[in-house]
C-alpha cells in the first residue's frame, strides 16, 4: 500500500509540473446540482460513486478500495487527487489524479453545479479540472472531488503489479552474489584442504622424499629446492644432472653409482664439490 502511494505521489508530481501548460483530457458536462444527490446525478447500474472526504481542501487526497469496489485501507485500488491553487489564480481546482485502474468519471463539485469529465473507463490520469464558473472565466472554488468506476473493470492486480518488480530484481541479486560468496569460500577451502594434504605427504624427518625412481641415460633431475631421499641401492646413471640446492638425504649402506662426468659430487664432509676439490 505504501509502495502504491509513493508512486502515485511521484506521478502527481510530475503530471502537476506540466498543468499550467496542458488542459484536461476532455472537455466536462456541466450540471446544475449537487452531484452527491442521486437526484441530480445518477451513476450507471453497478458503478460505484465515492466522494473523496476533505476533497475541498487543498493537498493530496488518497482513496483506496478492494477488488469489490468497495473502500478498504489495505485495498490493492488506489486513487490519488491533489487539489490546489495554481500561482496567478483565485480559485482552486484538481491540479491532477491517478489511479491504478480505469476510471469511468470525475466529478469536480462548485457551490451548486458541477463538472462532469466522463472518461469511460479509458483513463487513468488526468490534470487541470475545474469545478464549474460562477462569473465569466472564474470557475468556483472546488466543493468536493467524486470518482466513478466499474468495479467490474478493476484489473487483477499481481505483487509484482502491486509493489513493483524491483523487490524481486534485488532479491535475485542478493540470492546470486550469496550463491557466489558460497563458491568463493568452498573454492579456498579445498585449495587449503589441498596444500595442507601436499604438505603432509612432503613434511617427514629431514624432510624426506621417499620415492622410487628409474633414471635413465641422460635424464634430468630437477627438483628445485626440495629434499630427495635415495633408498637403499638406488642408481643414478651416468649423465644425470641434479639441481644445485638440493639437498639430499642418503640412507644408509645406500650404493650410489655417479660417472666422473657428473658436474659435482657429494664429498666426505656432505657438501657438493668440484672434482678438483678435495676433502
């Protein structure tokens, strides 16, 4: 209901900015009377006539009904007027209404006569009415502002209708960055469970690799920083290029085969060696 009024508040607003330069929609039926009076003014059979209290006044008045046509103040039908002074004039009018569903007419009440805009269901706004003259070119002061509408007519008003698709726009969003926070965080939990198993598997006493290996001719060991663990009788073929900073942990009684040509070697005191150096 608040959604509703603050929207409706909106277009009056902006329906009023433009009302000193556009005219009503159409042209009113003038009528002697009191519109009030079913004597005077009679609505079509299952129409509904409603007098908008304190339309007299100058503000924005608000009527609500439900979908019977009837006035409720949680109803989903909604229809604001805002009466008022225009600068330059002396005399009040309906600078404009709107409604959230059809309106068949409106009745703007001047001391004994008024106005009838007759929209026929085909409007849902309109500005600048007038209650009828009282004097060449001076309409009265307005008495009162009535609706007539079909109850019949009344379209089926859905929440999003109701309260604006926006709530849900920002529900999806909110649902969707959620979704993605949740990912985020499974994400860089199995990276931690990971590393920490990596880590587990490579941490040991001297931090050993316990690994079988089958070295070739020629072949390549390349492990950076990291610690080898050569098992008991494991070769290394001739040719075989190990990494500087490596550091290796010999088991012992492990037979170690290395050709001469080999770059450097592991001396007598656990340190890697030129071949001219010497213990």
């Amino acid at each position: 209901m608040k959604k509703i009024v603050t929207i409706l508040s909106s277009i009056l607003f902006a329906v009023i900015s433009v009302s000193t330069v556009y005219a009503a929609s159409i042209p009113p039926l003038l009528n002697p009377g009191n519109a009030s009076d079913p004597a005077d003014y009679t609505p079509p059979a299952g129409y509904v006539y409603y007098e908008i209290p304190n339309s007299a006044m100058e503000g924005t008045h608000i009527a609500t009904f439900n979908s019977s046509g009837i006035v409720d103040p949680t109803g989903p039908y909604t229809f604001a007027v805002t009466v008022g002074t225009e600068i330059g004039d002396n005399f009040t009018k309906v600078l404009a209404w709107v409604s959230n569903f059809p309106v068949y007419a409106v009745i703007v009440q001047g001391d004994d006569a008024f106005n009838l805009y007759q929209y026929n269901n085909s409007r849902y706004n309109d500005i600048d009415l007038v209650a009828p003259d009282i004097a060449p070119d001076q309409p009265a002061d307005v008495s009162f502002v009535a609706i007539v509408f079909d109850p019949l007519a009344l379209p089926v008003i859905t929440p999003c209708a109701t309260f604006g698709i926006v709530p849900f726009i920002i529900l999806f969003i909110i649902l969707f960055l959620f979704l993605i926070t949740i990912i985020a965080l499974l994400s860089v939990i199995i990276k931690l469970l990971i590393g920490i198993l990596i880590m587990g598997r490579g941490k040991g006493r001297g931090n050993k690799v316990d690994i079988d290996v089958d070295i070739g001719n020629n072949a390549d060991i390349d492990i950076g920083n990291k610690n080898i663990n050569f098992e008991k009788n494991t070769n290394v073929e001739k040719n075989t290029n190990i990494e500087k900073n490596t550091n290796i942990d010999i088991e012992k009684n492990t037979e170690i085969n290395i050709d001469k040509s080999i770059n450097e070697y592991y001396d007598c005191h656990h340190k890697w060696k030129k071949p001219d150096d010497r213990c």
